[in-house]
C-alpha cells in the first residue's frame, strides 16, 4: 500500500512537467504567413527546458507578420529557427479572378508562379501566351467555397515585389485582355 502511495505521489509531481507549444495542423510552405487557425496546442515533456524553448510556445504571444523559412508538415511542433519576419509590407498584392481550370489544384501560398495571358482567339491567327508577370509570390489562394460543384472562377492573390511596381500597368493591362493561366515554378 506504501508503494502504491509513493507511486502516486511521484506520478502526481510529475504531471505538471508539461509544456503547451505549437504544432502545425497542415502541411504549410516556405513563405506562408503563420496565424492561429493553423496551429493546435500540444501539451508535451521535454527533457530539458532549452530543448523546449527550441519550439514556439503555447502560452506566448504568436508573433505578428510572421512567415515560415521552411516547409512545415502537419503534426511536425513548429519550431522558432523556421519562423522568418515576413516582407509582406514590401509587397503590392494583385488579385487575379482565372478561370478553375487555369489554376494548379495543388497551388498553396508562398509559391513561386508566373502568370500568362492568353489572348482570346482571332479567325486566322494563332492565338500567342505571354508571360506578365514572373517569378510572383502567391499571397492567397483559397479554393472555391461552393461545395455543391465546381466553381467557374478562382481568385489568386500574388504579391508583386514594390520595387517592381513598374511593370504593374503593363501587366493589369494585359491581364484584362485575355485569359490569365498560372505557372508553378518549380
């Protein structure tokens, strides 16, 4: 009976090592901004706590404008190394409405894409892609929110760097003309 109780004692004196970090609820891309509604709490015991402080806790604030340097797994505990400062202020965002097929079923944000435009076809002439934009960050990409069936339209939000605002007329022009297509880059 004595055993029994120290045992319990010990089990109860250990059950408060645990600390609450952060772990990632899908599988995140390098350059995706890090909100709450991508984390789920994990309550774990470490060895040591310089091993947990490796890991974004729980318990403190999660930083503003911040961005993945890595590619991040579901499940994987996110650690403080992979978290980047996000340049997000130094980027002009351009929405682009495409047709759903016009659009990789797999694009996640912080892609790396170009977008083509397709000009509408011409009796006679080849119609010709050109390339608008190149080597754009996706910035947003949600997927359609009609469960019902396919959406006819998506729209991808690709951040164009601010230094680079030169070419924006040119490519908003061109983008209005035709059909639009986006290119992973690999």
């Amino acid at each position: 009976m004595a055993v029994c109780v120290l045992l319990g004692a010990r089990l109860m004196a250990t059950a408060d090592d645990t600390v609450g970090v952060w772990s990632v609820s899908s599988d995140l891309p390098a350059g995706a901004s890090v909100d709450l509604g991508d984390l789920e709490r994990q309550d774990l015991r470490f060895g040591s706590p310089e091993l947990a402080a490796r890991y974004l806790s729980a318990d403190d604030v999660l930083p503003e404008g911040v961005v993945l340097g890595r590619d991040v797994a579901a499940g994987e505990l996110l650690p403080r190394a992979a978290l980047e400062t996000s340049s997000a202020e130094e980027m002009v965002e351009i929405p682009i409405a495409l047709a759903s097929e016009a659009v990789p079923s797999t694009l996640r944000v912080g892609e790396r894409v170009d977008v083509w435009v397709t000009p509408p076809a011409e009796s006679g002439q080849e119609p010709r892609a050109t390339r608008v934009l190149e080597q754009v960050h996706v910035v947003a990409a949600p997927r359609s929110g009609n469960t019902l069936g396919p959406s006819a339209t998506r729209q991808v939000v690709v951040g164009l760097p601010a230094d680079d605002q030169g070419v924006l007329g040119s490519a908003l022009g061109r983008l209005s003309t035709g059909s639009a297509v986006i290119v992973r880059r690999g």
